[in-house]
C-alpha cells in the first residue's frame, strides 16, 4: 500500500486518498514528530499580550504549551510539563504569571524558563540540584509574522518568512491590511469535536465545492437579503509551495452582499479602498478571498476576518482554537456587525462555531467503517484542466474556484513530511495506539 512509502496518496496520479490517513493510530502516532515536530506551528496573536509576564496556554502538536512575553518584547514557548514528574505547570488558558508553579510537589518556573524554586531544597536535594540544567524544555525557535506567533521544535527548519513564502501574498491580507494593525476582538473560543484534523485543514485549504450544498440554508436564515453564492466560473483555488492553499472570488464586494446596515457598508467600502493602497488591487478590491489553510493546521476564513487552529487530540478527535481578528481602526458599529449581522463574539460561537462543522463529523465517522476502509477517496477534482489565467498577479498555481489542487498539494507536502522517520519517534513495537484508545468512538 502507498501509506508505506509514507504518501498518503492510493495511486501514482495522485487522484486517490487512502482513507487510513484519517484513522490509523499508528500513523497519527508518526505524524506528531514528522509533521508537527518538523512545522511552523500558529500559537497565539502578539494583541493577546500586552505586558511581560503575559501567558497564553495551546498546543504544539499534542504537547502543551505555554507562550510567554518577555521584558523585552519576544516571547518563550515552554512545554507545560514539570521536570519533575511530568505534571502540567499552568491549567490556565492565558493571564499574567511572575511564575509557574507545579501543583504536585511545588517546583516552581519563571516565565522565561528558569527554574525558579524547588521546596525544601535543601533538606531534599543538598546542593545537587542544577537550577540551570531543571527548567521546563523550551522551543528552540519562535519567530512572528505580522502580529502572528509561530514557533517550532525544528531546529533545522528554514525561517518562518521563507515556510511560508508565497502565501504571505495571500496571508496579508488579513493580517496586514490595516496602517494601524489588526488585533484579536474576542477571547480564544475553543471546544472538542469528534474527527481527523486534516479533515478540518484540507477542507479550509481547497474547498469551495461544498458551500452551496453545506451551508445555503444557513446563509439564508442568516442573511435573506444576501445575493447567494458565486458562480463557480468567477473563483479561483490557488495553491503555493509548502502545502498552503487559499481560494476566492473575482471582483467580488462581499460587503454588498451580507446585509449589513448602510454604515459598515460605506467603512468596508472605505477601509477596502485603503487597503488597495497599501497591498495593490489584484488582491483587494479585485478579488475577495475566502478560505485558507496555511500547512499544517492553521486556517483562515479571510472575508469573516477569522482564523482558527485545527489541534490534533488523536486520529478521531481535535480540539479547535478560534479567533476574530479585525483590524485596529474598525470603529465599534463594524466591531459588533463584521458580517452577516452578528456581533463578533457571536459571530465566532454562531456562524463560525463547533455547530458549523457537523459535517466534518459525520464525515469521519465514514472514514472509520471497516466496510468503507477499502474505498480510497476521490480527490481528482480540476485534474488535466489547465492553469486559471484569470489571475496573473497571484503567486502558485492558479485553478478555478471547483479544485483539489490545494488538497493535493496539502498531502503532497504531509507524504514529504511523513517519508522521513523523526528520531524521536517510536518503533511501530512501542506504539500501543493510547491517543487512539483516549479518542472519542463513534
Ligand atoms: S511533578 Fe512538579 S514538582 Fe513534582
């Protein structure tokens, strides 16, 4: 089977998914050291912090992370495991810490990764104990792009600039359209859903195909005076080196389209116009882009001003992050009504919401059956058509708005990935599957 040569592909044309990509623990098991340990991975926005000492609390893969500003501006990642016995150091999800302090026996860690204090030191271990040698593993490498926060266990892997290379084109224009800078308008909604995460990536990646069938009868009852969905022929799927994906429509002024009120009608209008200023038209007024998957698992919703982050609990469970980002100079009418009518914290709960992904989970369910395991997936969609010359100026391959060129480039990129084993990782022998037993079963 192709999954032993590490692709996830079932034929040489690369058409067919196998379908154990979404299920196989072992396989998931692998993916945390050769995907995950080997990516840039999105952990937090710089407007979530504000002072040293700041914490916001994810994920790396399935290690638990803590993202800590610094007194002089950068941030620390630091595994949120006690060098003691493994405990979690911090069971908050964000605040401000002089120091973390392990509930078990009570070492305590400064935020830049120090270890701090150890209870009764001395009457348990003497002068034996290195504090310089006892903190908490740190990442070896955080970089930021434009507000966002990245880090990486790779110490090899190329800069963050160069990882994601020319899906910065397409990346700034929700995070950089604005003089002013963008920043996080609510908390970080987050919950657990049954499914594989890259069935959530891919989707956001390349999937424009389904929202006539998915999602008509909510934008109905949430917009009825909204104009419908594109025709396909206007849209476009573009897809850059690296496994990020994006698609969008031509000449699209999707404000005109949701229902707003006349006044954020005129401001996105405005603030659009600005932003031709700053990025150029082709990627502004020209064009409105949609969904994103930037590899591996953070997503973007670009004209819902939302970005979210798929982590991976398992092979049949994730736990999603999710965020509005708008852009500093949005006055407070187009904060409460960025789209279809909703304030923006509802926005993140309602539209954009765990509800909004049922369809992720049935779907997984389906991947799992032992009947349907022998049924590789189609995913041959714009396969042999030629190049969409409708937009020259956008960087990568350009295909029209109904393609899985970006789902193919998605497990183009996690087959590289997956070929090489990580050091690290277990032998199939030591892998007994545990994330899988923990796993939701459907
Ligand atoms: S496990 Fe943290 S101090 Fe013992």
């Amino acid at each position: 089977m192709s999954l032993q040569r590490g692709r996830a592909f079932a034929d040489d044309a690369e058409t067919l998914i196998d379908r154990s990509v979404f299920s196989d623990p072992v396989l998931y098991r692998q993916e945390m050291g050769r995907v995950f340990a080997r990516s840039w991975l999105f952990l937090a926005h710089e407007s979530q912090f504000h002072k040293p000492g700041d914490f916001h609390s994810t994920c790396m893969g399935t290690d638990p992370v803590i993202v800590v500003r610094q007194k002089d501006g950068s941030y620390k990642v630091l595994l949120n495991s006690c060098r003691h016995r493994g405990m979690r150091v911090c069971r908050y999800d964000s605040g401000n810490a002089k120091a973390f302090t392990c509930s078990y026996h009570g070492w305590a860690y400064a935020g830049d990764g120090s270890l701090l204090s150890v209870p009764d030191e001395p009457a348990a271990y003497g002068d034996g104990l290195d504090h310089n040698a006892w903190g908490p593993a740190t990442a070896p490498r955080v970089e930021t792009y434009k507000g966002l926060v990245f880090a990486t266990w790779d110490t090899e892997i190329p800069p963050l600039v160069a990882y994601l290379g020319d899906f910065r084109y397409y990346l700034d224009v929700l995070v950089d359209p604005d003089e002013q800078g963008c920043s996080v308008a609510t908390g970080v909604h987050r919950w657990r859903m049954r499914g594989n995460w890259k069935l959530a990536a891919e989707q956001f990646a390349g999937d424009m195909y389904h929202a006539a069938s998915t999602h008509l009868s909510v934008f109905i009852a949430e917009a009825p005076h909204a104009k419908g969905i594109r025709p396909p022929e206007l849209g476009f799927q573009a897809g850059v080196d690296g496994g990020h994906g994006l698609g969008g429509y031509a000449a699209y002024p999707y404000w005109q389209s949701q229902g707003f009120s006349p006044g954020v009608e005129d401001w996105m209008g405005a603030f659009w116009e600005r932003a031709a200023q700053r990025l150029g038209r082709a990627r502004t007024t020209d064009a409105v882009f949609i969904h994103g998957t930037c590899f591996p698992n953070l997503s973007l919703l670009f004209n819902r001003w939302h970005l979210r982050v798929w982590h991976p609990k398992g092979p049949d469970s994730m736990e999603v992050h999710s965020w509005s980002l708008l852009p500093n100079s949005a006055p407070p009418a187009v904060r409460r009504a960025p789209a279809a009518r909703l304030p923006a914290p509802l926005q993140c709960v309602r539209h954009l919401g765990a509800g909004r992904l049922r369809t992720v989970e049935l779907q997984h369910q389906q991947q799992r059956r032992l009947p349907h395991r022998q049924a590789a997936l189609h995913y041959g969609m714009g396969v042999g058509r030629g190049p969409n010359k409708d937009f020259p100026e956008f960087p990568g391959t350009v295909d029209a708005v109904y393609s899985e060129i970006n789902q193919r480039g998605f497990y183009r990129r996690w087959s590289e990935l997956m070929a090489v084993p990580h050091p690290a990782e277990p032998t199939t022998a030591e892998t007994p599957a545990t994330e899988s037993a923990k796993a939701v079963t459907v």
